[in-house]
C-alpha cells in the first residue's frame, strides 16, 4: 500500500518553498511527512524579488539591498522622497532558494521528487497528485502549479512583462541609497511603461524596462528600450551587462480559486490562489502574508482554507476597480499614478499597495484619482459584472 502524506506541495517556487519553511519552523508542525513535486530544480538566480515593509520579515537575511529613499518620475510629477515607515528591499531568487532548501535538508520527513505533475484530484478525505511516474496521495495538497488557472483573455488580462539588465560601470555613476521606484517618462505608445532603477552599489544598478499591456513585446524592443534609457535618460555610454531577466506576471479580474473539492483538500497557493496584487503584480509580501495565515490555521490543527476577511475583500474591490480602468483604457496607468503622487504623500499610497492603509487614507486616495472612471468600475466590479 502506498504511503500517505499530511502535506504535498505541487511546484517548489516562491510560494511553495515559504509555505515550507515557515511550517518547518513551527515546532507542532515540522515533524509532518511531506512531499515536494516539481519537474524543475530550483538553483538558478532566475527572479529579483523587491517589496516594502516596516519591520523585519522572515527572510531579512537575505535581503541583499534596502532603500530608504525613493523616486517617482512622468511628465506632471518629479518626486524623491524619504520614507520613514516602510523600507523598499531586494531579494535574489538563487539566495531565497538556496537558504530554503539548505534549511529543510535538515529534515529527513521532507522528499523532494522531480517529476512532472498531470493532475490533482481530491478522492474523499484525501488528494491525489498524478505525475508522469505515478500518484500519491495526501491529506492536503498545496499547489502553486498553473493546473487550475481560470481562463485569462485580452479582455480581462493585462499582462505585467519586463526584461531588466543588471549593469556593472567602471566609473561611480549610481547613488545607492536613491531607488527610482517608477519612471514615466517614456513612450506609452505599448501601454502602462515604466522603468525602475535600483542601484546596489555606485558602479551596479538594476535597470528594468516594464508593461502592463494585453501582449509581450519581441526581444529587441525590450533591449531597445533598455539601451535607449541608459545611455539618454541616465546619460551612461560604457557598462557591462552582468544579468539578465526576463518575466510575465498575470494581473487579472479572473477568480483565482483558493481551494478545490468538496472537502477542500486542494489548496492553491501563489499565483494559482490568487496571492499576486492583481493591481501591481506585486507578490513576495503578499505571499508571505498568505502563507502566514496558512501556517496559523495549521498551528490550531484548522483546515488550511483561509477566509477573507472584510478588510481583504475590501482592498480586493479596490485592485480589480483599478485593474478594470486601465483594461477599459479608462485612464492610463500614467495618468492614475502621476495623480495619486502629485497629491497623495508617497508612503500612503505605498501602504495602500500594500493593504495596509486604513479608511481615512484610502478616502483620500479615492479623491486623488479622476472620479467618473473609477466610479463606474468600482460598481461595475461591485455588482459582479466585472467577472470574466
């Protein structure tokens, strides 16, 4: 008879691998049998993770880089701006990889199998993960893989593409203490476009050209752009190009599932259980907020299903309003951040992103915006009729 798991987790990314650690961490938790499934190993330096928050998170040690200032650029609004509560920070996928799974060899309850998942279905008070070798079968199965995305189309999808080119200068060029967090002042013929720039050191930066449009560009646009900026915007002819990545994230009005079967056994994490700001495409610290939950439920011997909570409703009312203006081209992406930076103190709007403003801030930033565009999504989305 083959073996049951209590947990198996279906994709070893980011939301996988911080569900993992932080129930490892927990003491009535971290003697669970557990199996990771996933047909890729994760060891290469493949993502640059940056969020904000006020205190330290699980993972401060990895952060290899924090900005306590920052800038916002378009045609109407030039603004640098120091923050006092938040701090802007970068993580390395290869460092949160290798930190992780160095940490978990330490427990000989945890399997990792490379092998490509076909299916997840729940059997009764279990789940079952089908792969290409064979099945297995689990009390809970968290899954991060794309198996149960909702359909994503032009009209209800904009997709947030980039490619960034980590650049090394022989002479000191870059203040590494200034982010640029947003740079409009580009062509927005595509789109929402933007550039950040987050420098680490005087002579490296983080150059990263971003969309928030229906399709990706070809890959010479991308370089292009990214030429283009530096030389004429940040005014540098001579650089090395040490790195290079490349992604799309979904940010869309179609409802991700948080969990599946009539006994909820199958539950969706990342991405696949709607953990990524459909506004922004913002996920590390929402993941991380996510999992948080997951783990507590965990703690208190709780189904692993979280419930919203009116607040979380709340701010995702907001998210899709906003993602339904720039998808009906209502306003421009332009448009709606030039006008809530002209008006509203820059560390507001950033605890509005990330769901941590309260009613008096978020009323202000209501009023920040043009009122008839957002007014008609946000009772579009009120009454359902924004679901696709």
């Amino acid at each position: 008879m083959s073996k049951t798991y209590d947990y198996i987790f279906a994709g070893s990314g980011l939301s996988g691998l911080s569900l993992l650690y932080r129930l490892l961490k927990e003491e009535s938790l971290q003697h669970k049998d557990i199996l990771v499934i996933d047909s890729a190993s994760k060891n290469q330096n493949d993502r640059t993770w940056c969020f904000w928050e006020k205190e330290e998170g699980p993972f401060e040690s990895l952060v290899c880089h924090e900005w306590k200032t920052l800038q916002f650029f378009s045609p109407q609004v030039s603004k640098e701006f120091e923050m006092q509560e938040y701090r802007y920070k970068m993580i390395q996928s290869g460092d949160f990889y290798a930190h992780v799974l160095d940490f978990v060899q330490g427990f000989k309850n945890v399997s990792f199998l490379k092998e490509e998942i076909i299916e997840i279905v729940e059997e009764g008070e279990k789940a079952l993960v089908k792969t290409d070798k064979r099945s297995y079968t689990t009390d809970y199965v968290f899954n991060s893989t794309s198996l149960f995305h909702p359909k994503m189309t032009e009209e209800n999808t904009l997709l947030q593409h980039f490619l960034g080119w980590y650049i090394k200068t022989k002479e000191p060029v870059f203040n590494p203490q200034v982010g640029t967090l947003m740079d409009f002042t580009l062509s927005q013929h595509h789109g929402t476009t933007f550039m950040y720039v987050l420098p680490t050191s005087p002579c490296v930066a983080l150059v990263e050209y971003t969309l928030f449009t229906e399709r990706i560009l070809k890959e010479e646009e991308y370089e292009e752009a990214l030429r283009s900026y530096i030389q004429e915007k940040l005014g540098i002819s001579e650089y090395e190009i040490t790195h290079t990545e490349f992604g799309v994230i979904p940010m869309s009005l179609a409802k991700f599932s948080s969990h599946l079967g009539k006994n909820k056994r199958i539950i969706n994490i990342g991405t696949a259980g709607g953990y990524t700001k459909p506004s922004t495409g913002y996920t590390f610290q929402f993941v991380q907020k996510h999992v948080g939950q997951v783990v507590a439920q965990l703690k208190k011997d709780q189904s692993p299903v979280v419930i919203p909570s009116f607040r979380e409703n709340m701010f995702e009312w907001y998210d899709r309003t906003l993602l339904d203006v720039l998808l009906t081209k209502s306003l421009s992406g332009q448009q709606i951040f030039s006008s809530l930076f002209k008006k509203v103190e820059p560390e507001r709007i950033l605890a509005f992103l990330a769901n941590e403003s309260n009613f008096w801030e978020e009323f202000t930033i209501r009023n920040s915006v043009p009122i008839l565009p957002f007014a008609f999504s946000g009772i579009k989305q009120l009454l359902g009729l924004g679901k696709k």
